[in-house]
C-alpha cells in the first residue's frame, strides 16, 4: 500500500470519501483472493496424481478439506483485506501528496 499512498491521497484531495477509498482497497484485495482460491481449486485436481503418494490413508480429494477450504480461506482472505483498507482509509490527503 506504501506505494499507492500519494495516489490514495489524490482521490482523497478530488473527494473521495474514507469509506469510498477502504471499499476500493478491499474490493481489490477479494478479487485477488478469488482469483487465487480458482487458480488453486482448478491446478488442485491435476494435482491430485502427484500428491497421491505423499498422502497416508486420506484421499487426495476429500470433500471436507475442500469444503473447509472453500470456507476458511477466503475469511481469512477477506480479514486480511480489512486491514489494508483501514489504513488506506485513515491517510490524510496533504500528508501523501507532500510525501515524496
């Protein structure tokens, strides 16, 4: 986000609101976190033949780790996207646009 503070600042000195610029770091950080739970659920299942053999009495495809996958990563994703968009959220214009 460092290098993203003077153009959050600008939109923040054009008018954009705190809440405006924390929705736009946080929708950006749940596109990333959806584009890589895709990525990782589709190169999983071609996967599946090598990991095969590391495994010990589970399945390569269990349908609880998937479901728990499914469902834990993008919380933990998103949680770890709040962070980012508080701060973004609290910088102050004249502050970031004097920074240089």
């Amino acid at each position: 986000m460092g290098y993203r503070r003077r153009e959050i600042g600008v939109r923040m000195a054009l008018g954009a609101t705190r809440q405006s610029v924390a929705q736009m770091v946080f929708r950006q950080g749940s596109i990333v976190i959806g584009i890589g739970l895709g990525v990782g659920l589709l190169l999983a299942f071609p996967a599946e033949r090598l990991i095969r053999s590391f495994l010990y009495e589970v399945h390569p495809l269990d349908a609880w780790t998937y479901a728990s996958v499914l469902l834990m990563l993008p919380l933990i994703g998103l949680v770890a996207a709040l962070l980012p968009a508080r701060k973004a959220a609290s910088i102050q214009p004249v502050e970031a646009l004097r920074e240089d």
